[in-house]
C-alpha cells in the first residue's frame, strides 16, 4: 500500500498517511551510494544537484528519517536540505498514533484539517496577497473530548441541572483544534525566465498553514529547517517586501503596522502589547518579594507574595462553593490556558498534590476563594467568561508556570 495524501482547499482534508513495509527504501538507507545514485536519478530535478548537494539531502533523510522519493525531504539551492509537508504529516501521524497506544485507545486515529480563507485579524497581509487559515482537528482528541462531554453532562443530568450539554460546554469548553494561517505574499516570484508558476499559490499558502497547526499541535515534533517560508519548489524564489518606514518621532510601532496592514492590524498589536505588559508587571511584583519567615496564624497574606496562601487564607473566610460558581470558575480558568489540564495543574498548585479532578481538592472552599477573587463575568457577544481583575490573573497564570517550572515539566497531564 502506498502514501495516499488528499490535501485541497475545497475539501480540506487530510487523510492519515500510512507508510507501507518499504523493502527497497530499506536497501537504499543501508547503501549510501546506491542511495546516492537514486537520488540523483529519481527525484525532482536530482540531475540539476552536485554531488555535494545529493550528499547532503541524502545524510538529512537518513538522520531524519524522511523519504525524499516522495517528497517528505527535498533540497533546494542556496537553502539546503528542508522537511516538505508529507514529511510533517507522516511524523505527526506517527506521534499521534504513539500518544494513542500510550493512552490505550484502540480505535484507528487520524488527522484532518477545515481550510478557509484568513481574515486580516488572523493575519497581516495586504491586498494581492494570499492567506489561508487551517483549522486542525485529530481523532484521539476528539474522542476523549466527546466521552468528557458526555460523562459531565450526564452528572449534571443526574443532579437535575437544565441544559446539561451546554452547561458541560460552557465548563470543559469547545472541541480542541489547532489553527495556522499561511500568507503567501503578492511580490513573491515561483517562476522564472518568463515561464508560468507551476505550483497554485492557495496550495502554497495551505501548506504553510497546515504547517504551522501541525507544530502546534505536536510540540515534540521537530525537524530541522531554516528559518522564513520555502515550498516544494524546483528553485529559490524571491521575495520583494515593501521598505518598512523609519519611525518618526511620537510614531509608535503600533502605528507603523496600522499603516502597513490597516486599523485591524493596529488594534490586534495594540491589544497584545497591553498584555505584554501585564504580564511583565506581574512578574515584577513576584520577583521583587524576597522569601519571608512562615506568616503569624492571624496575618493576611498578599497575593504578590503567594497566590496559593492568599488563596488558602481566603478559603478560611469563605463556604463551600455552589454549582454555578463551580462552573462558571472552571469556564472561566479555561480561558487562562489552552487545555482543561491546566486549570487542574493550577489546582494541584493550591492542593500541593496531584488532582485530576474537583473531588481530590482537599478544601473545595478555595473554589469559592477564586471565584470571589475573580468575579467571573460572561461577554454575550464572545460567548465565553472573563474577569476585569487583570493583576489576579496575571498573579495566577504566572504562579501555574512557576509551578510548572519547579516540577522540571511542561505539563501534568
């Protein structure tokens, strides 16, 4: 059986690769000169490559464990030997079905992709210019979305709560993908001598896209590239990028991006700059506390000085927490990271355990501690919860990192 891969922009889909037992493959990696000799003979303009050149595709291949016969490596002239797409599908694929046997999922797993034109609040690009945004889903995290969903809804059910899949929804949050957005820029060139462009420039954009999610979604993964786009491409393209102007005095950068990429643009680095500085105040406030004796029984803690006392000394104030504040506590949190594992490494921050879920917490009235302190609010417009106290969120997500941190790990779960 061969590598079947169906990657178009009207479909949007990607169909699980499914290397077969390469027998002949097999016999070239165990011969570097017959490999060699391949190489020059079979793939895409191998002839136009010196000696030097195939030496290095075929030394990258092997290291990496990428077929360049069907396109999972290749080389290109000035840039070297990179990864093509088939290459970052097959090892996603690979990965995924690794993390699948690991969690004893016995159903086939697979990876696919919803492909749709970006918006310029997704991205900067200018008018001419091509960007796609890929939303990439898989079937194991579907799947242990799905039975988590179900499995809260019906405890709610049970506890007589209206509307149990959406109020599931609104605690666990939607279905987990990973998006990507590719430009490919009006100035850049993939013909030369007059020719025609051999390769469709929407294709060219979704595979940056489906790139980039690709990554996201499997931060183990990593194959050696240079740096800046480069595609499947038989030569160098070029890129002319408009001259960038010099900032002008009471000019900001922000500034400079609006007039570039348009209002859109400005607003979205405005916004991030803000958070940007958020989060370097609140590490400043952290940093600068230096370790203090163990507090008197009657005195109240600061949250700058540690959250997981502050918020203990506020449980000490407060009563169990209701369903509702549960819920819109844990819809809330979500928001601070990107996986519900997060809010329950938080937890297992304050619990100074391991907890996976909300009955392992030791003192459920500190569910009630930050509900209090965060004042969860819910935006009708953006159908998710969010808290004007910026500082206890900017104290709690770096407090989650440092934890983190301490465990020499990236993640619990």
């Amino acid at each position: 059986m061969t590598t079947q891969v169906v990657n178009t922009v009207e479909k949007g889909i990607v169909i699980s690769p499914k290397q077969s037992a390469l027998t002949e493959w097999d016999v070239l990696k165990g011969d570097k000169s017959l490999f060699n000799k391949r190489l020059s003979l079979m793939i895409t303009n191998g002839n136009r490559l010196s000696e030097q050149e195939v030496g290095a595709l075929g030394a990258y291949a092997l290291t990496n464990d990428l077929n360049p016969f069907n396109g999972e490596c290749y080389y290109l002239p000035t840039v070297g030997p990179v990864p093509g797409i088939a290459g970052w599908r097959r090892k996603a694929h690979e990965q995924l079905e690794y993390e699948a046997k690991e969690a004893k999922h016995r159903e086939p797993v697979a990876i696919w992709t919803d492909v749709r034109e970006a918006t310029h609040a997704e991205a900067m690009f200018q008018d001419g210019d091509i960007a796609i945004h890929v939303t990439l889903h898989d079937s194991l995290s579907k799947s242990t979305w799905i039975m988590q969903m179900v499995k809260l809804a019906n405890e709610l059910k049970d506890l007589g709560v209206a509307n149990a899949w959406e109020e599931a929804q609104s605690v666990i949050g939607p279905e987990p993908t990973w998006t990507g957005v590719g430009v490919v820029v009006k100035t850049e060139t993939f013909a030369r001598d007059g020719k025609p462009e051999k390769f469709d420039r929407i294709e060219r954009a979704t595979k940056r896209a489906e790139k980039l999610a690709l990554r996201k979604r499997f931060q183990r993964l990593h194959l050696p590239e240079p740096e800046g786009n480069y595609d499947d491409a038989e030569f160098q393209f070029s890129i002319e990028r408009p001259q960038t102007p010099q900032l002008n005095s009471g000019q900001s950068v922000e500034n400079i991006i609006g007039d570039l990429y348009g209002p859109e643009a400005e607003a979205a680095a405005i916004a991030q700059r803000k958070e940007r500085e958020i989060q370097r105040q609140a590490k400043e406030i952290v940093d600068a506390q230096q370790p203090k004796p163990e507090q008197e029984a009657n005195e109240k803690p600061t949250p700058e000085a540690d959250v997981r006392a502050y918020v203990k000394w506020l449980a000490e104030q407060c009563t169990l927490p209701t369903s509702e504040q549960s819920m819109k506590l844990a819809a809330l949190l979500d928001t601070f990271w990107a996986s519900r594992g997060s809010r329950y490494e938080f937890m297992s921050y304050l619990a100074e355990k391991p907890v996976k879920t909300s009955n392992e917490i030791p003192d459920l009235r500190v569910i009630t501690a930050l509900y209090e302190w965060l004042q969860p609010k819910y935006n009708d417009v953006a159908k998710h919860y969010y808290t004007e106290n910026e500082q206890a969120k900017a104290l709690i997500t770096h407090a989650h990192a440092e934890y983190l941190k301490a465990l020499g790990q990236e993640t619990l779960f």
